[in-house]
C-alpha cells in the first residue's frame, strides 16, 4: 500500500486541528512541516506566529511577522511587531514601530500606546515628544479621524482624555464645522479638572451623582492636583475665546461669555 504524501495543505490544515485542541507544540510543529513543504505559504507563518505568540514566545513570533511583513505592508504585521517588542521589554524599537503606525492610519490605539510606554517609561520622553508628534499630525487633517478621538476621550482617564482632546482639535481641517464645539469640548475639560481637584463641593456632588467612593472616584478619573493650576482656568479661558470665532449667532457669543464668567468666579472662590 503507498504511503500517502503529504502536501503543505495536509499539514497546514492538522496544524489548525492541534490548534483547535490547544495542543500549541504540534501546532507548531505542523505549520513548520507546511512551510518547509511550501515556503511561500504565507497563512502557515502568520498561524504559527499566533501560535507563539499565544506561547508568550515573542522571539520566535517576531520573526514570523517580520518574515509576512518584508512580502507585503500590512498595518496588523507592524502592529503584531510592535507589541512583540514591547512585551520582550525592547519599548525603544516597539515606540518606533508604533509611532509609524500611527502614521500610516491615525488610530487612538496606536497613539494610547504611545502615550503609556513613554508614561510608564520616562526615559523614553527625549525619543518621542508627544507634543512634537501632535504638531506632526496636523499634517493629517482629516474631520473623520479628529472625531475617532474625541470618541476615544471619553473612554479614558482624564489625562489622556485630554491628550485626546488636543488631538481632536489638531487633527480637524480649519474649516471644520466642529471647531465650535471642539474648542468648548476642550475648554469644559480643562474646568472639570481643575474642579475635581480643588472644588470640594463640586467633588461631592460628582461623588453623589455618580455613586462612587473618594477612592473610586479617583480610580476612575485618575486626577492629579500637582498637575493642574490656574493656568488651566487660562488655557479653558483661551479656548472659549476661540470657540467664538467659530460662533454662528449672538446666542452662541453669550454662552461662551458665560463660561468665561464662571471661571473668573471659580478661580476667585478658590
């Protein structure tokens, strides 16, 4: 009886079945049969790659990506590559990789990763000026990427929220129809820190309405007092001046005279 030759497909397709039992080690060893059986079978290396990955085998992983990578220029290959050096610790090569993900499709995941390595890792503050990669963005004006980020603020810690928030505004066209709004969207935020730190009552009353501890407020919102001083109130205070620019009618101009009173009282009671 002859002996059945295996093709790469064989192998490839008992590759997913061990996969599916998680049997990972004969996974492997299945879609290595594949590609020595067919080295141009590109859906062999990126399932062993996820394999290894899985395996917490970033090295090996890697290589893969890299290899599917150098065929064709896929955003999920350098974003595959980026969290494998950052997970081997290497976040100086993984910060380069995202940032030019980033480039290539204006995502706030690309930039929040961004924004945690060199949060986490101040060392890394001199390789990527987050306030110079905000001015390189401008570059990308575009209303449909600046809304993905306001999106992405109100997902986030206030921090970032307001990272977010200044990308919004960077990323829309000067003849945006939402400069309006987006420039009371930044000027509100900048009031709400700086009251969550030093208005005690307005705290209480965040506190009540949202029915959370001292503790899990400061969980959810992450606020930071030392980060904050009047100068925000003044920064708020610009933005609102530069929402009237874009304002349609003397309702609109009132309103923001209004804000602009309130922070003079706000700044004056604290």
């Amino acid at each position: 009886m002859t002996e059945k030759i295996w093709s790469a497909e064989d192998y490839f397709n008992k590759a997913k079945e061990f996969e599916a039992q998680d049997k990972l080690d004969e996974a492997i060893y299945f879609y290595t049969e594949a590609i020595e059986s067919d080295n141009g079978m590109k859906k062999a290396y990126f399932s062993r790659a996820e394999v290894f990955f899985q395996e917490k085998d970033y090295k090996n992983a890697l290589i893969d990506y890299e290899y599917l990578d150098s065929l064709e220029n896929d955003e999920k290959y350098l974003e595959k590559r980026a969290i494998c050096y950052e997970r081997m610790r290497d976040y100086g090569k993984s910060l380069e990789l995202y940032v030019k993900l980033l480039l290539q499709d204006i995502e706030p995941e690309a930039y929040e990763n961004i924004y945690r390595i060199v949060e986490n890792h101040p060392q890394f503050k001199t390789q990527i000026d987050l306030k110079e990669l905000d001015a390189l963005l401008v570059k990308f004006s575009s209303e449909d990427k600046a809304i993905k980020f306001k999106k992405a603020a109100s997902e986030t810690d206030l921090d970032q929220r307001n990272d977010f928030l200044n990308l919004y505004l960077t990323l829309l066209p000067k003849n945006s129809s939402y400069l309006y709004e987006a420039n009371i969207d930044k000027a509100d935020a900048e009031v709400f820190r700086y009251r969550l730190c030093f208005d005690k009552a307005f705290r209480e009353e965040i506190k009540q309405k949202e029915r959370l501890t001292e503790k899990e407020l400061n969980n959810k919102y992450k606020y930071n007092p030392e980060s904050l001083s009047e100068l925000n109130l003044v920064y708020a205070t610009q933005k609102y001046n530069e929402a009237t620019r874009y304002a349609v009618n003397l309702d609109q101009v009132n309103y923001l005279d209004n804000k602009v009173k309130q922070i003079v009282q706000l700044a004056s009671a604290n």
